[in-house]
C-alpha cells in the first residue's frame, strides 16, 4: 500500500498569511485599497476600518444613485351609481400609457383596467393599480389610482350604510294614511302602509333594508322613509268651520 502526500509547493505562503493575520485591520485594507486618503474623496470620513460606518455609506451612496425614482399617482375618478355599490358590479376603463424604450423610441398602448366593485364600498373608496403609468428608462412608472363618487340618486339619498327616501303627502294623506310603494336598489318592490298621523318630524325605518355592510353581506344599515307634508296655503271659512267640528276646537 503506497501513501501519496501533497506538499505544500510554496510553504512560505502559509508565514505571510499569519503574518497578516496579526497586522492591523487599516494595513492589510492599505495594501488591497490603497490608502486612506485615496477613500476620503468617495465622502468616507474618519477612520474607515473602524466599526464599518463608512463602507457602509460607499455602498448607500452607491445604491441611491442606481435607485430609480417613480413617477408621483397618477388620479382618476370612478363614477358609481347606487345601484352598482349596492350590488357590485363590473366596471371596465380604458387607459393609454407611453412606453419609452431605452433608444429613445416612444409608442403608445392602450390597456384596458377592470374594476370589480363591491357591495357596500362608499364615496372615497380607492383603487389602485400599481405602475400603470408612463413607462420611460430609469424611472418606476407611476400608479394609477381610482377614487369612488357616488352619482345623485332619484329616489334615494345615502348617509354612511343608511338610505333615506323622502315622500311629498298632503295634509289629508297625513291625517288619513299613506302607503309607501318603492323600488329597492336591487329591483325588489317594497309596500309600506302607514295607518299614523304622519307629522312634519315623523319617520318610518325599515331595518335591513339600507346598504350593504362592507365585509358582512349578511347586513345591512336602515332605510328611514321621511315625509314632506304639504299644507294649503289658504282655506275658506267653510274649511275652518269643518276643521274646528273635527277638532273639537
């Protein structure tokens, strides 16, 4: 059985390694980089071989110069009416972007956005599309944000997760009864009978029966249906003899 055993072809090499383990961290820094002097014009101040502050700022210098910057949000307003942020709906919308290649060479693409809207979102809610804006060398394209408006309703007014109907009745609807007949925001029909005296303050709520909660599809807010009496804006005496008979007045 033979034994090879590799020599070391320059054991000298193995002194010079100790020798430099021993020697201070700024000598063996001097005899890879140069000296200190030579780092003092890349902003490194002081002692470099100290804890690492100024390596450390070389490379930060270093990355903020390369980092590109990004184009401020790009805003857009998403008009909704009540119906689609009762029920939700699909909301497409057409964008056209520059793209800049890095010969200098501008074309434009148009992109189409789709937006799922969900029950209960409300006016101010956002929506954003992270960089779909311009697109140019060394710069991050800008995000394209959507913000929620609510359109004017004709029949219904909203207050937070709340909808408010409001009745024009006369003074004899008021004192004999009104029924309230609506369409809900999803096409359902509601028939309300009122057997109260409807005064100028009075309100009829219907629970549940407002808008959806974000979150919980399972509830909604209220529906307060309030009225607007109108009153003559004269009467004859006959009238007011047959007033005074039925108030007793």
């Amino acid at each position: 059985m033979s034994t090879e055993v590799e020599h070391l072809s320059h054991p000298t090499s193995i002194n010079n390694m100790t020798s430099r383990s021993s020697a201070s961290a700024d000598g063996i820094f001097t005899e890879f980089f140069g000296t200190n002097q030579n780092w003092r014009g890349a902003g490194l101040s002081g002692d470099i071989h100290g804890d690492g502050d100024g390596i450390s700022r070389l490379f930060e210098r270093s990355v903020n110069v390369n980092a590109a910057r990004k184009d401020p949000p790009i805003k857009h307003t998403l008009p909704c009416n009540l119906e689609e942020l009762y029920q939700g709906a699909t909301k497409r919308v057409k964008i056209t972007r520059q793209v800049t290649d890095r010969t200098g060479l501008t074309r434009k693409i148009e992109e189409i956005l789709t937006i799922e809207t969900k029950p209960g979102w409300k006016k101010g809610t956002k929506i954003t599309f992270e960089e779909k804006g311009n697109k140019r060398p060394n710069v991050t394209p800008a995000d394209v944000v959507f913000t929620v408006d609510e359109k004017p309703h004709s029949e219904f007014t909203r207050d937070g997760n709340d909808l408010i109907v409001t009745r024009r009745i006369s003074i004899t609807e008021a004192f004999t009864g009104y029924t309230v007949h609506l369409t809900t925001l999803d096409g359902r029909g509601l028939t309300l009978p009122i057997n109260n005296v409807i005064h100028p303050n009075y309100q009829r709520v219907v629970h549940n029966e407002g808008m959806p909660i974000l979150g919980d599809r399972t509830k909604r807010g209220i529906l307060k249906i309030k009225f607007d009496v109108r009153f003559p804006t004269s009467v004859n005496a006959e009238q007011k003899a047959g007033i005074r008979r039925i108030f007793g007045a």
